[in-house]
C-alpha cells in the first residue's frame, strides 16, 4: 500500500492541539508520514468542503435545486457537467481524500499502543462514522459503486450493489454506536466537528441513521421505520447538536463559498439567487430572506434558470453566507425533525407530523437567526401551516425542507429526488435530455481505467445517464 503524506501545516489554523509548527516536530518543506489524529482532521474537512463548494469543477447542485443561478456562464445550471468533468472532481476527494485517509487513520489507530482502549474505540467509532457518511455521499450520487474492493491495491476494483452497500452501511453505523464511550476520550483537539465530544458523536451516529433509513422508505419501508423508531430517541433534540464544520477566516481553511463570492478573495460575481428559490421566500414572506440573499432595491429578486444574469439587479447570496468564517452543516435538528414528520405521516409513529413539522420549521428560522416571534408568524400563515398548506404530506414536508436546505445544494438534491417536491422546470436549453439530473454518470477516469467494470453497472442501471435513478428512488 502506498504510503500516505500529507502537508499538515494547514490544519494547524483548525485544530488547536499544537501552539505552532514545532510542536508537530516536521519540516514544513516536505510531506511526512502522520498519525490518525491529522488523517482524521484531514478527512473531515475535504469532506466538508467536497459537499460545501459551489465551484462550478466540483459541486453544482446548488444550480440543479435552483437556489442560486448563474450570471454569464450557464452550462451548470443547464446540467452540462462534462465539459469541466464535474463528475471526477466530485468522486476523487471522497476516494482519494476522505475514505482513504479515514482508513489509515483507522489503521494507525489500531496499532496505537499508547492510548487507552475506550479512547481507541471512541476514535475507530469517529472514523466508522465519517467513513459511512461518505460512501452514502458516493452512493446517492452514482449508485453502484466500488466499495468492497475500492481501498485495496486492486486496479480496477468492481462495482458492489448500491442497495447492498447501503445495508452494510447501516450495520457498520450499529457497530460505530456500539463501540462508542459517550463519558470517554475520542479525537479531541483533531476532531474538528466536536472537539472530542463522544455523546455529540453518538449522537450524530443515530441521526446519521435515521437519514439512512428515510432514505429507504419508499423500497423496505418496514426496515426504514425500525430504523427510526430506534434512533429517535437519540439522535439531535436543537440546533446544539448539529453537525457544523467550523471554517476559519484566513486561506486556506475559510468556507470555500468563500472562495467563489467573497471579495476578500475573488473579484468574480458569478452567482444569484434562484428565481423559483425566491419567489416561494416572498409569496411565504419568510424570515430566513435577509439570512439567505441580499436585496436590490429593498426587494428580492431571482434569477432565471439557465439564462443571462445581472449581478446587479438580481438579489445574490448574504454576506453570512458567503463569510470565510461561516460554518457547514453536513447534517442537522432541523432535518431530523422533517424526518419524525414524515415517519409519522406515513406510518402513523413517533407523534404528530405537524408537530415535528412545526418543531422541522422552528429549528431552521432560529438557526439562521430568526427569533420565536418570526417562527410564530410564519407557522400561523395558511401556506405554510401543516394542515392548510398545499397537497399532501409529502408536498408539504417536501417544499418547506427545501428551503431549510438552503445552501445544501447536495442534501437538498437528494430529497428532491426522494419526495419529488418541489416540482422544478428544467434550467432554458437545458442539454439533452432536458430534464434535471438524477445522477451524476461515472467519472471519465472510471471509464478509461475500469472500464469493463464500469459498463457493468451501466448495464444494471440501463445505461450511464442522467435518467436512471438510484435505487431507492422508485416513486
């Protein structure tokens, strides 16, 4: 196996558990061989920033689920992603740089004769974690996809099936809570999402799991309710426990929206506000506006999808948003409160949907800085009231989460795809065939160096393309 090096410098800005270079006794000049902890650090944060960035290389679902847009250059949002090869950069942080760095810190961790064993399972518990939430990232995306043989030194490792995976996944989250010392010591100052935390973990392990599971819903509905039944009761109960990745200010560990929309650090305005985004904001006149977009002429105004423009007469992302400093979410309450109201919607369980809704709904306006005054006037409208808001369940839990999704263009993307709402028009000359992506197709380096794997599960599929769904998107 090939040794693993890594520039630890850094994540000195991140992690505090060295007051400067000399602590961590390396040459700044050269890559050297590391222990778990900065592995660890490390696949935290490409992690983070593989699901955060809206580089138009990597990341374009804030496009496709059309809360922003784009000015001049439109072939993101039209669901052109081959000409910047989109689907590669997407897919080799997540193998390269999270997956196979979790899994020689997991190696390391092992072989630790210095740590107490409590420790030791409270990491490898860390590590089974993020590891589980990136191969669900990696599925929901493509769908079959190497697994058991991707972290081996095997060239042209095969494809596993998408709904096998995803039943592993679920085991190996059972075994992570399992393992997990909630009073005991786990990363610590390397831990960049809890500081060592163990019952945040725990925590975030039986939210982890209730996503999984309502995932599920629509293809072994019985599972996806035990799941949930299960995990309720432990999961994240406010906005305390949420899983925020907290970026810094200073390069190169700001919040790469940062990056792309921040004049600290580029000149370019090359994002917007999404017109059908917006326009459901003002007919709800939803607190979360000014937290979400800037004004233009005291009003907010949206973009066309697919179409030219104006940076300047189109409302664009908030100076919060686009704060270097600005944490990520990769999971929160909020979801795990619209994830109780769709158990009890559709199975009955757990309390009243409308109170989970409602609860969905508080946790979001008071996150983005709404007080309880905004969250009750917004829940007394009749649009946004769960029993008089429009359609079923599903719209209804479907229209409000994507707009407690804002800025997770990837989340939201996946429960577009899973609940159908909300019901979006493809982006003007959108490419053939005109509708918005299911998938992303396999990775042109797959495709010249797997190949025959690859066409494989193409074949399972239908064909590599944008039509076919993942597995568990059957309605």
């Amino acid at each position: 196996m090939k040794k693993i090096l890594l520039y630890i410098a850094p994540l000195v800005l991140l992690a505090s558990c060295a007051k400067n270079l000399e602590d961590y006794n390396i040459d700044q000049k050269n890559p050297v061989e590391v222990s778990q902890g900065p592995l660890f650090s490390n696949a935290l944060k490409e992690l983070t920033d593989d699901v955060t960035s809206p580089s138009v290389n990597i990341n374009v679902f804030r496009f496709w689920m059309q809360q922003w847009t784009a000015t001049t250059y439109q072939d993101e949002p039209r669901y052109n992603f081959v000409t910047r090869n989109i689907p590669q950069n997407f897919w080799e942080p997540l193998y390269q740089e999270v997956l196979h760095d979790l899994k020689q810190a997991k190696t390391y961790t092992t072989e630790d004769a210095e740590i107490e064993e409590s420790q030791k399972n409270n990491q490898l518990a860390a590590i089974e974690i993020v590891s589980v939430y990136a191969w669900a990232t990696l599925v929901n995306t493509w769908g079959d996809i190497p697994y058991t043989e991707a972290l081996a030194d095997i060239s042209q490792p095969k494809y596993d099936d998408a709904a096998t995976i995803y039943d592993d996944l679920l085991t190996r989250l059972d075994a992570a809570i399992a393992m997990i010392d909630p009073a005991g010591p786990g990363f610590e100052n390397a831990d960049l999402l809890y500081g060592g935390n163990m019952a945040a973990w725990l925590k975030f392990a039986h939210s982890l799991k209730m996503r999984l599971a309502i995932t599920l819903a629509d293809v072994d509905g019985a599972r996806a309710q035990e799941i949930i039944t299960s995990s309720a009761a432990s999961a994240f109960t406010g906005n305390a426990d949420n899983a925020a990745f907290a970026y810094v200010s200073a390069s190169p560990n700001n919040n790469p929206v940062s990056n792309n929309l921040n004049s600290q650090f580029t000149s370019r305005q090359d994002y917007v506000a999404g017109g059908p985004f917006v326009t459901l904001l003002n007919n709800l006149n939803d607190p979360r506006r000014p937290q979400f977009f800037t004004t233009v002429g005291g009003a907010y105004v949206g973009g066309g999808i697919g179409s030219s423009n104006q940076a300047s007469t189109t409302s664009r992302p908030s100076e919060k948003v686009i704060a270097p400093d600005f944490e990520s979410l990769l999971l929160d309450y909020s979801e795990i409160e619209f994830i109780l109201a769709e158990a009890s919607a559709r199975w009955g369980i757990l309390g009243s949907a409308a109170d989970h809704y409602n609860k969905a709904i508080e946790a979001s306006v008071l996150y983005w800085g709404g007080d309880d005054r905004d969250v009750a006037s917004y829940l007394t409208q009749p649009a946004v009231a769960y029993g008089t808001a429009a359609g079923d369940w599903k719209e209804k839990i479907g229209m409000q989460k994507w707009l407690a999704l804002y800025n997770r263009g990837f989340d939201a993307w996946n429960e577009w795809k899973r609940l159908d709402y909300p019901k979006l028009e493809p982006a003007f000359r959108a490419v053939a065939p005109g509708i918005i992506p299911n998938r992303l197709t396999y990775p042109v380096s797959e495709r010249t160096l797997n190949g025959g794997n690859v066409e494989t599960a193409a074949s399972k599929l239908g064909a590599d393309d944008v039509t076919h769904k993942i597995f568990w998107d059957v309605n």
